[in-house]
C-alpha cells in the first residue's frame, strides 16, 4: 500500500510543481496586446502544463487505433519499423485492446534493426503517464517533483537582477541570508544521477550565460569564473559521495546507430509542434520579417535600400557606446555567428573522436563518411538550434524590453533540443550496455528530461497562440483558427492513448481496483501469502533464504522471485540477480557465488547446506511454490529430521535454521 500511495505521491508533486511553474511561466508574459494574463486565464494554462507533462502520450498511440483497425498497408508498417506493429492487429474493438501489452509498444519506438530484422540499438522512449501507469517507482519518476522544482528555480533566477541570485561583490555566498539565494539551492540538491549531473551542470551554465547577457556589463572573465565557482562548490559539497562512488559509467560516441525522423517525430510530435511553431513566430517577428524585407529591397535595387531603416543593435553596427559596452555582441552579424556555431559544437567534439578512432583503427575513409553522414542527419537540429539560438539572444539583449517568461521559454527550447541532439552523439555506457552501440539509458533519460521541458514549453507556446488571436481580419482570424484546429489535432492524437491504456493495464478495473499492492498475490496465492504475513511477524533480525532463478533472456522480472522477502521485509541471501548487479558495481562474482550457495542449499550435500546457512546467519528456510518449480518435489522433505518446522500450510513449510539460535 505505501508503495501504491508513493506512486500517487510523486505524481501529485510532480502535477502541483507543473501547475504552479506553467501558472507564473505564463503569468510573467506579455499577450499580443502587450498585457499580462489574468489570474484565470494563467490558471488554465497551468494545468495545460500539468496535462502534457502527466496526461498524454505519444504519437503511437494513434498508430495503435490504425493497427487495431486494419488501416495500413504491410509495407507502410514494415517501413515504421516499429516492434510489435506489422500488418494487422487482433483488437476485438475500434480502439487498441488485443492480448498483451499493446501500451509496451509506445515507449520502444526508437530501434536501429539489422538487415534481418535484430535490434541493433534497443532504446527506451518512456513518458510520465506511461511510467506511472506501470507503477514504475524508478529514480527517472521519482525525479519529476524535483525536476519541477529545479526547472522553477532556473525561472527565478532568470528574473532576478543579480546573477543567478547572486551578487558577484559585495556579502557573496557566505552572508548570513545564502540559503535564501536559489543558485545556493539548487547547489545543495545535487545530482541524483549521471543524467541529472550532466543536465544539472550544462543547465546551470547556459543559464549564467543568458542572466549574465541580460546584465548592464557583459565581463567574461567574471562569467567564466561564475561558472567554475558554481561547479566546483557543488563538488565540494558532494565530494564524500563522488570519493566513495563506485560506477562503471563511462562516455562513449555514437559511431553507427542513429535515430530516424519519423520515429523522432512519433515521440516528440506533439511538443514538436507547439514549441517550432513559436519559435517560427517568434523568429519572424525578431529577425524574419526584417531580413527579408532588407534582401528585397537590396534585390530591388540601391535606391531602395535608402527607404529601409538601419536599427541599432539590429542592422549594420551598433552605437559606439553600446559597442564599448557590449564588446560587438549586440551586431546582427556576430550574434547570427553564435547562433550557427554554437549548435556545431557538441557534433564537432564527436566528430574530433570519432577520426580520431578513424586514424587508430586504420578507417579513417570510414570515420570521414561517418562525420559527413552525422552532420545531414543532425543538420534539421542545427538549424532548430540556430533559430532558437538567435532569437533567444535577441530576446535578451538589453537593446530591447522583454518579457522574462519568453526567454524563459526559448531557453527551454534550446536545452530540449539538445538534450535529444545529445543522445545521437553520446551515450553513457552503464550495465546495461551488452554493446559499444547500445544507447538504451541515454536516449531513455535523455528523452524523458526533454518532455519535462517541453511541458511547460509547450503550456507557454499555447498561450502565446491563443494571446495573439487577430482583433480583426477575416484572413487573420483564418488562419489563427487554423493554427489553434491544428493543435488540438497533435495534442488529441497524444491524449488518445491515455483511455485505452488505462483501460487494458486494469483489465476494465476487474476486479476492484484496490491501493492493497498485495491483493493479487493474495487471490492467486493465499497459502504463500500467509506464509509471508507470517514471516513478517517476526520479531528480531531474522534472514531468510528462498529460491532463485532468472527468466528467458536473463531477465528478472518475475515477481515470484524474493516474493517472501519483498512482501515480509526480511533480507534473503540473494534478491533479483540483475537488479543487484545495477545497484553493486563490479558484482557479479558475489552474485555468482550466492547463487551457487542458493542452490547448494536447496539440492546439495547436507553437510554443505548446513555449513551455508550458518555462513549466511540464516534464520529461515522457505519451502514453497517457487522452490518446488525450481529444484523438484524431492525438496519437500529435504530438510526434514535435519531442520525444525517453524510454520506450515497446505503449500507452504518454513524451517528455522540453527543459526536462529544464536543470533
């Protein structure tokens, strides 16, 4: 129950932390009549926020009402490449409901498949509804409130007037009102995990660069040293975990797996829509409609170049004193010159790696076809990038007023996007890798991050639309209808997943649904169950041992498994295998071990049993279900004349083993 209760925790704190940033997001903007919304109009679009951070999926899941219908030829499924959807589904209905988990196949979009079809690159593309519609109380779920929170701070920081709620002289950290200061917060959180140190520290970053930008001078040494200041107290504060961290993650390039258009789009389609379509606007009105009005005048002639104002900070070079000031930022051809490098960098470090590796392994031919290959396909992101990019330094540059929520906004654009840029140049190597290749956790965490800014974009980008509706003009008015109608389209084509899911993941809500975790096990096992209310009974330290095994593949997600463990609290010599293997670096000869101590335990020389649950401090021997599918019917009276009988039912017999005695 309290983990059930848990799950419905984490979701409410992540649904309120949403709410209340998407609330002062859109709050904080100016409409297209120059005002700021009402309390109920930014209200609404909170809980906008709170819908697409909690409430939808992906477009698969319209995919899925296709598949259920026989819409489709073979070969337009065989070219989605989508595990689990070819040819026609075997729903009794119009809507997804075949056998199985039809709402698995959603978040294992992004796959590379070899020439006969095997997974080259298994990902994972998890959203939130998904995740807690499984019930999966993972650090990825359990992040979001604190994601939330984070992401709120940045937006604090970003409207104050000091530097990321910092003054660079004067009482600095060590006055006595620091805690106060958001940047100090959000230092003393920490990252969670490798995902989070590298969104944590890059945000941090980019976010002292565009408070800096928006100052009254621009000193980059003192940027600089902000910068590292900030990153080096975070690990100073947590250096007694990095000292005693024990990991094998490692940083490796992405050398020949890439993700596809249409499944990145099948992801993000939604946000994708919301988020371009605001920064079009937004680049027309910034730069767009000026640059071409200036190329048509210059292709027009000299002449007409006179009719066309040259805006300082805009065209041509800026006034002297803001030139002084502003060390040339504020020109239109140095900032358009950040703008188009910046986004190059991430792939031009990649790409310095990869030739590098070209020229240790003898292919450099292939290294140099690889750099090229990776630049066309990640060149729709540059230019994504790009606009971002300069219509964010327009936007902060103090040559105009702004609102603070816009740069906000755009922010989270750029950081979203690189984020998703991110996973087809790296990936962090962990025990899940069986291959160099293998971008599971990092497009997994990457992508899930990148939804969580893209929430809140996608609230803003919607108010924004709506706050911009034409006064008058029929064409106007057409057109931003148009634009509101498509939409709703994208956001309906997500939420549609949302019914049916809840619907097969419940079985109808057949039986009751219940907030008792245990209820299942109980009516499919109520002899096991009691042996288990029985183990949790007892008083003391007590450890029990129980049976072992994985299912086909190496998996061990059987929750017959530790179930006497899991349901009683006691710790047993050796729980799911694989999962103690992603929580104990360098591991697996222990597992190994006990294990082969398990079984010894269960089939071996009596002597040796006995030898083994005194080296373990066992207290009690489970005999049940498991245990009997495991080594046999001979372990029934295994123990028996050797053990004493502590608790016995129809199914079930626990022994106390002798080291009871002595503990």
């Amino acid at each position: 129950m309290t983990y059930n209760i848990a799950i419905a925790t984490v979701a409410g704190m992540a649904a309120s932390g949403a709410l209340c940033l998407g609330y002062n997001v859109v709050a904080s903007m100016h409409g297209g009549n120059g005002q700021r919304p009402r309390v109920g109009t930014a209200l609404v679009f909170g809980l906008v926020a709170v819908l697409f951070l909690l409430f939808i999926g992906n477009l698969v899941g319209t995919l899925e009402y296709f598949h259920a219908n026989g819409i489709g030829s073979h070969t337009f499924w065989g070219w989605l490449k989508i595990d689990g959807l070819t040819g026609h589904g075997s729903s009794r209905h119009w809507y997804p409901s075949e056998g199985g988990w039809w709402w698995w196949r959603s978040t294992r979009v992004i796959s590379t498949l070899g020439p006969n079809g095997q997974t080259i690159d298994y990902t994972i593309t998890e959203f939130p509804f998904f995740s807690l519609l499984l019930g999966d109380l993972h650090p990825h779920v359990m992040s979001l409130p604190f994601v939330m929170l984070a992401i709120g701070v940045a937006f604090a920081a970003l409207r104050s007037p000091s530097v990321c709620g910092l003054a660079l002289s004067g009482p600095m950290l060590w006055s006595k009102d620091w805690e106060a200061h958001p940047i100090a917060r959000a230092i003393a959180w920490g990252p969670r995990a490798v995902w989070e140190a590298v969104r944590s520290r890059f945000w941090l970053v980019l976010l002292t660069v565009i408070t800096r930008l928006r100052g009254e001078d621009v000193r980059f040494l003192r940027l600089a040293a902000c910068c590292v200041a900030f990153l080096v107290a975070e690990f100073l504060l947590f250096s007694p975990f990095y000292l005693d961290l024990h990991t094998r993650t490692a940083i490796l390039t992405v050398r020949r797996v890439q993700t596809r258009q249409i499944h990145y789009f099948l992801v993000l389609g939604p946000f994708l829509m919301l988020s371009l379509s605001l920064l079009a606007a937004l680049s027309w009105q910034n730069f767009g409609r000026e640059v071409v009005r200036r190329l048509a005048a210059r292709l027009a002639g000299p002449e007409q170049m006179q009719g066309v104002p040259t805006i300082p900070g805009r065209s041509g070079a800026a006034p002297s004193s803001l030139r002084a000031r502003y060390s040339g930022l504020t020109t239109n051809g140095q900032l358009a010159l950040w703008a188009i490098l910046l986004p190059l960098v991430p792939w031009a470090l990649w790409a310095v790696i990869e030739l590098g590796s070209g020229v240790h392994d003898g292919a450099l031919g292939d290294s140099v076809l690889a750099v090229g290959s990776r630049f066309w396909h990640l060149l729709p992101l540059f230019v994504i990038l790009s606009l971002a990019l300069g219509v964010l330094f327009r936007l902060v540059t103090p040559i105009r007023e702004q609102s603070a929520a816009l740069q906000f906004t755009v922010l989270l654009v750029v950081f979203a996007f690189l984020l998703t840029m991110g996973a087809e140049l790296f990936h962090i190597w962990d025990v899940f890798n069986d291959s160099p290749e293998l971008r599971m956790n990092t497009v997994f965490k990457f992508y899930y991050q990148a939804w969580a800014l893209f929430s809140i974009v996608g609230a803003a980008s919607l108010y924004w639309w709506w706050s911009h509706r034409p006064a008058r003009g029929a064409n106007g008015r057409y057109v931003w209808a148009s634009t509101m109608a498509f939409f709703a389209v994208f956001i309906g084509a997500g939420f549609v997943y949302v019914p049916p899911a809840i619907a097969s993941m419940t079985s109808n809500f057949e039986p009751k649904a219940t907030l008792n975790a245990l209820a299942d096990f109980l009516r499919a096992s109520p002899q096991e169950y009691e042996a288990a209310q029985w183990l949790k009974s007892r008083s003391g330290a007590s450890v029990i041992v129980e049976a072992w095994r994985e299912a086909a593949g190496g998996s061990d997600y059987l929750p017959e498994v530790s179930r006497m463990s899991r349901i009683s609290g006691l710790p047993t010599v050796l729980g799911w295998p694989g999962h103690e293997k992603q929580w104990r670096d360098d591991s697996q000869s222990e597992i190994d071990r006990r294990a082969s101590d398990v079984d010894t335990i269960y089939q071996g020389n009596v002597q040796q049993a006995q030898a083994l649950l005194k080296q373990y401090g066992v207290t009690y021997v489970v005999v049940g279900d498991l245990e009997r599918q495991t080594y046999g019917a001979a372990v029934l009276n295994r123990f028996d004349g050797t053990l004493d009988i502590a608790f016995k039912n129809e199914r079930v017999v626990i022994y106390k083993a002798p080291a009871a005695s002595t503990r």
